[in-house]
C-alpha cells in the first residue's frame, strides 16, 4: 500500500483479509491506515448498498454508533 506521509511503498507481510481484519481490530501497530474512524470497532462489517437501503427502509440505522 501505499504511504501519502513517507512518500513510500508499504508491504503488508500477509493478504488482503487478514490485513484488513488486523487493522480494524488495531492488531497493527504500524496504524497503516491513520484516520479511518473503524479503529477499535466492536464489530466492524461490510454492508451492500442493497442492504444498508433495506435495513433504512425498516426504520433502523444502518450504522448506530456503538460508543454509547
């Protein structure tokens, strides 16, 4: 991947699937990629556009907020 701060090519030292499980569960350190507000999530999850406008269709939120 690529690093905007340190103008450099960054190789991750597995897949693609469990990078992004590492790093939405900050199992890395190296914070590959600052800013994403999934950081720590209890439960991160991918929703289809199908599916986030079905679940807003039945009145419920798509994406509560679970910091409360």
């Amino acid at each position: 991947m690529y690093n905007r701060g340190d103008d450099a090519w960054i190789v991750a030292d597995c897949g693609v699937v469990e990078f992004l499980y590492r790093t939405l569960n900050t199992e890395d350190e190296d914070d590959s990629l600052s800013g994403v507000m999934e950081w720590g999530a209890a439960g991160p999850r991918f929703l289809t556009e199908a599916e986030e406008r079905r679940i807003k269709a039945s009145g419920q939120d798509p994406w509560p907020d679970d910091t409360e």
